[in-house]
C-alpha cells in the first residue's frame, strides 16, 4: 500500500519514464533545437533566402573543393544559399505543422467528445463519416481537397488538417467511453454536475493521453504530408522556402548538384524522425499499461 | 420514530437486451418490485449473492438510473413528479459511495477540488468558504489537513475511501448510498472505515442504504436486513428477527455460509448446489426453487408473494411450515 507523500508528482515521475527512453530524449532535443532554429531563423541564417547569388549557381558545399565558406550547404539553381532557405524551411514546417495538429486535435476531440457522450444517431454519424474519410488514402484526399480549395499553403494545410482529424475523434471517443463507465464520472453526476461540465472538467483531461501522443505522431505526418504537396507543386508556391517546394525545385539536377536535394531531404527526415522518437517516447511514458 | 428519510414502493428497473439483431428484444429484470422504508439515522443492509440487484438499486435509489416502475420517494419528495428545479436539490440530499475506491475519485484531480466539485456545483460560497469546508470535512473522516493538496494516486485504499465518504458528505446529505465500501479493502483497514461510516451517520443522523455481501458486516452495522434473489426480495424485516431466526431458506443459506469464530453461533451448514439463475432466463415460480433444499411442485409453478409473517416480510411458500419445524427442532 503506498505510503502518504512517497509518490512523487505525476510529471516528476512522468519525466522519469521519460528520460529512460535515450531515443525520445534525442527526439525531444532535435524537436526543441528545430523549434529555436525556427524562431530565430532571421538571426541565424548567413543570407536572405530568397536572395540570388547570379555569381555562384549550383555552388557545391563548403567540403568539396570548388565549395565557398560563404555558402556552407552550396547554392541551388539560381544562386540561393541551401542552408539559409533550409533553416527558414523549419520555420514554414514548424509552424504549419503547428498549426495543422492544433487544428485537427481541437476538432478532432471535440467531435470525439460529443460523439462519446451523446452516443445514438449522432454517435453514428460522426463516426461513419470520419469512417469515410479514414478510408480513403491520406495523400490522395488531401490532393483532391487542394485540387478543390486551390494549391497554395494555407489550403494544403487545411487539407492535412482534414486527413488527420478522424484519427483524433476516434482516440478521443473510445477514451471517452472507457473513462465515462467509471466510478469517479457517476460520482460526479450525482454531486450534479451537468453535460458540459462532465464534458470537459471531469472526463476530458482523463482522456489527454493517446490524444498527446497521436499530437505528436501527427506533427510528423503533418510535416512529411506538406512537404509531399509542395513537392507535387499543391502546397507552398515558389519562392516560398519549403522543404518539399525545395525538392521539387530541384529535381532536375539530383545528377549533377545531388546536395540541392539531399539537405532538405535530411531536414524532413531528421524532423519526421524526432517527433516520431518523441512520440513514441511520450507514448511509453504516458501509457499505463506500459508501465513496468 | 424518526421521519422517514427514504421509501420505495416497487421499484423495478428493467434492461433491454437483444442477442442479435433480428432477435426479439428480452427483458432483463435486475430489479423487481423491491419496496422498503427507511428512517434518519437508520441503517437498511441490502444483502445477497453477487449479480442479485444489490448495486442497480443502489444506481436507482441514488438517481443515477430512472426506475423502470415503481415510485422513490426522497426527504418526502417523490422523484418522478419533482420538477426539473427541485431535481438537483433531490440529487444532493442522496449520495453514494462506491466499491472501487481507486475508480471513484478523479485520478486528475487533488483531493481538494475532488472535495470542493460538490460544492461549485450546488453552493454559491465564496472559494475561501469552500476551501474550510473541503478542510473541515477532511478532518471529519481523520485525514490530514496536508493531504487536501494530493492526487488520489498518492493514498492507500482506506484512506481513498475516506475521502470518497467525505466527497459524499459535502453537500450534507440526508441519505447515503454506500455499495459495498468495504469490500475492496484490506481486512484490517474495513473495521475502521466502517466505525467511521457508523459515527458519521449517528452525528449526521444520515440514513444508510448498506449494500453488502458480508453479513458479518451487514450483523454489525444494520439495523433492518433485505435480502435479495435475482433482483427480488426473499426476506426483509428488523436485523435481529432476520438473524435470529432466518425464515427464507435463501436467507438460511446465506447465514450458515457465514464463518463465525465462535462454534456455537455456527448454524448447521446448508451448502447451495448450482449458481444464481440467468436473470435474462429466470426459473418459472420461485426463482430459488431449484437451488432450494426444501423446493417442492408448487414452487416450480407458483411464484410465491411477500407476506407479513413472524414480524417480517417473507416470500416462500412453506416460510409457516418452516418456522413450526425451528420450534420443535430446537
């Protein structure tokens, strides 16, 4: 029986299944130095992204022998310094990212929420419709709804935001329904507590878990989904310095400049990959029945 | 006598269940026609076997479901003609506390504001006000005053259900529930919390509904025993005629099953054969016949009534013949 004062505060002691983790402690690194870098991306990058360089097209990186100090990861086609456009990159990443996950996780678990509470035809039919758009492949919807909306970022994101809110409704509503059945959610309907207040006070905050780490895992997709439709041209338009608009910018010379394409190919995979460590990290940590 | 704080007339709370979905939808009878009063500062132990409609009476008379039929009648109140505004102050005058103390506090939130929900709820008092009040019930139910700042995951059991029995304390009830409290603890932790419930409700001149399976327990704390079989009731009467001279042969059974230290109060052990019927499937006639050591044809064709016998209510058939046999046995 656990001694009165001996457990420590849940974060405390979620911090310390956390640390365990070497890989999500990594991710968590990666995450917040991508998250600085995209703050001050204006302070850090050596030359303005769109800025060309007509003396300098296709200027290899710093380490081969024709590379300039000035230009550490090289220059693209018309003389656009890499890592500069790279660092600025994050910024549209992160913070669309961002943008995306808190879009589709607030409506994601509201739907969730009442699809939950209110069970019955309104149950059904939140659920059979984020049923439908579960079915159809992520890409390919989020194409069709930008194909609708009109290529540009904003709508590329409103389009991620679609493709992953069923995710959240669903995680949210079958906790939902798990926390709803206990005791504790009774109690507090007899001590009179209406819909709304069991809604959000009593049951929501039980049910944050999945919910923060499908966040996470989200973030991820969120990033690699934006940078597939900049890379088919449906997301952010030239000159806008995106990591997918960037691959795609420079396709066509992947035989003669492979590093235009490799950074910012690197910095999706280092992104997708930190918040995927974190989220699994977060995951184990935050999962009861993982626990030891 | 006191005033009576609780009365149910034939409560009944039916569930629909289908087995699929072109079966003919079946009636599951967890609770069938169970009537009872109950004064302040009194105590109704509602015993029997698991899965007997112990806890959905508990859930009815509590408001937490609707009875199917029958009438609850709460402080004088009765529940179904109460309008809509009446309903809560309803509510707060009957509250419960439940088995699992682990399941029934908010594991996200600090005994403080488990404490105080009640009363944001209910009360408009100052947040000073509520805090003394969370303080000053805490300190009822023997806790610290520091552990108003803890998360539920920080306490043991018993000290967990302290704190649910102060939660269903802050509204000052007049009725409480209490479905089975002490039989997730440990045994040594139970004689306390029970001794707690005992002095609260004598101070609090609260009226208890015990739910229990332990008649040990239910022997210490009742002072009226209902016995219950497949959602209805065998035998309800005060505690002392019940337990000195036990007339339903269920309730027989139920009291030689229970171990007793001294061998003298040890009654002649009647084992019952099979396990509790269906209730979606009852037996036809006295849904005990066919565990009952003293079933005969009527009981497999005739559903015997409660009657008013030897001071309490009884349903079976042979309860005359049952109580001539004690006397001459003896």
């Amino acid at each position: 029986m656990a001694v009165p004062g001996a457990a420590p505060h849940p974060l405390l002691e979620f911090w310390g299944d956390f640390r365990r983790n070497p890989g999500a402690v990594a991710g968590l690194a990666v995450v917040l130095l991508m998250t600085l870098i995209a703050i001050f991306a204006d302070t850090i990058a050596p030359h303005e992204p769109n800025e060309q360089y007509r003396d300098a097209l296709l200027l290899p990186p710093v380490w081969s022998a024709q590379g300039s100090a000035d230009f550490i990861l090289g220059t693209d086609d018309i003389g656009r310094d890499i890592l500069s456009r790279i660092l600025h990159g994050a910024r549209v990443s992160l913070s669309i990212g961002f943008l995306v996950v808190t879009l589709a996780l607030v409506t994601g678990v509201l739907l969730g929420l009442v699809a939950g509470f209110a069970r019955g035809v309104l149950d059904i039919f939140i659920m059979r419709s984020m049923d439908v758009m579960l079915a159809l492949p992520s890409l390919l919807l989020a194409i069709v709804i930008v194909a609708i909306l009109g290529p540009n970022l904003i709508n590329a994101a409103m389009a991620v935001v679609i493709v992953q809110l069923p995710h959240f409704a669903r995680l949210t509503r079958a906790a939902v329904i798990n926390e709803r059945a206990k005791d504790y959610v009774t109690a507090s309907r007899v001590s009179g507590a209406g819909v709304t207040r069991l809604m959000f006070i009593t049951v929501l905050p039980n049910c944050m878990a999945p919910v923060i780490i499908q966040g996470t895992l989200g973030f991820s997709t969120a990033v690699l989904d934006l940078a597939a439709l900049g890379f088919l041209g449906m997301g952010a338009q030239p000159p806008t310095s995106e990591w997918g608009t960037m691959l795609s910018n420079a396709l066509q010379f992947i035989q003669r400049a492979p590093w235009v394409v490799t950074f910012p190919g690197l910095a999706i995979l280092l992104v997708v990959l930190a918040f995927n460590l974190l989220g699994d990290g977060l995951r184990d940590a935050l999962d009861p029945k993982l626990k030891r | 006598m006191n005033e009576t704080a609780l009365s149910c007339a034939n409560l009944s709370r039916y569930y629909r269940t289908r087995d699929g979905l072109l079966s003919r939808p079946k009636w599951l009878k967890a609770l069938d026609n169970v009537s009872f009063e109950l004064s302040a500062g009194q105590t109704l132990a509602v015993v029997g076997e698991s899965g007997c409609g112990k806890s959905t009476l508990a859930r009815v008379i509590s408001m937490i479901e609707p009875p199917t039929r029958g009438q609850l009648v709460i402080t004088g109140t009765a529940v179904a003609e109460a309008p809509p505004r009446s309903i809560r102050t309803l509510r707060s005058r009957i509250q419960i506390i439940f088995q699992d103390p682990y399941g029934s506090l908010n594991p996200r939130k600090k005994v403080g504001s488990i404490l105080q929900e009640p009363l944001i709820i209910n009360t408009d008092l100052s947040r000073h006000q509520r805090r003394d009040a969370a303080a000053a019930m805490l300190d009822r139910v023997d806790m610290r005053p520091e552990h108003i700042s803890r998360y539920p995951h920080m306490f043991s059991g018993g000290q967990r259900q302290r704190i649910a029995i102060a939660r269903a304390l802050m509204l000052k009830p007049r009725i409480v529930v209490a479905d089975e409290p002490v039989s997730a603890l440990d045994v040594s932790i139970q004689a306390q919390i029970l001794n707690l419930l005992m002095d609260l409700q004598a101070s609090l001149k609260l009226a208890l509904v015990f739910i229990s399976h332990n008649l040990g327990v239910v022997h210490h704390i009742a002072d009226h025993v209902l016995v219950m079989y497949l959602g209805r009731t065998v035998e309800q009467g005060a505690k002392q005629t019940i337990f000195n001279q036990p007339l339903h042969p269920y309730t027989r059974a139920l009291m030689a099953s229970t171990p007793f230290v001294d061998p003298s109060r040890r009654a002649k052990r009647v084992v019952l054969t099979g396990e509790l019927p269906s209730p979606l499937n009852p037996p036809s006639g006295c849904a005990f016949h066919q565990r009952c050591p003293r079933a005969q044809d009527r009981c497999q064709h005739e559903r015997p009534n409660l009657r008013d016998i030897a001071g309490r209510r009884v349903a079976c058939h042979f309860t005359e013949q049952q109580s001539i046999d004690d006397r001459s046995g003896d």
